[in-house]
C-alpha cells in the first residue's frame, strides 16, 4: 500500500514538472512530446499502461532529445 502511495505523488509530483516545463517560452513549439508524457502518466496514474509502450515511448523521448542537444550545440 505504501508503495502505491509513493508511486501516486512521484507521478503528481511529475505531472507539476511537466506543466511547468511547457508553461515555459523556451518550449514553445516543442510541447507535443511533453504533452504526451503527461498523457501516459495520466495512464499510469490510474493503472492502464502497457509496459511495452512506456518502452516504445521512451525509445522515441531519447531520440528526441538527441536530436534537441544536436540542434541547441548547433
């Protein structure tokens, strides 16, 4: 029970960083993988998230953000 408590406000807790994060004019623009971020915490708040897509996800969120450090050293 404790550690579906904790796991709840880890994702309240990200959720408050990613609104944050797109609420920022630096993001502007770039806020579409963000948004979905907040979408598949949302599915993991309530319990209805498929491993294999957070794996998926997460494939797709690194490539991002090499080609994001590739275009900020450019």
């Amino acid at each position: 029970m404790k550690h579906e408590e904790d796991q709840k406000r880890c994702i309240e807790r990200a959720y408050e960083l990613v609104d944050l994060t797109v609420a920022d004019p630096k993001w502007r623009g770039r806020s579409k993988e963000l948004l979905r971020i907040r979408e598949m915490l949302g599915e993991e708040y309530i319990g209805r998230i498929d491993l294999r897509k957070i794996e998926q996800y997460y494939a797709y969120c690194l490539d991002f953000a090499k080609a994001n450090v590739k275009y900020e050293l450019e």
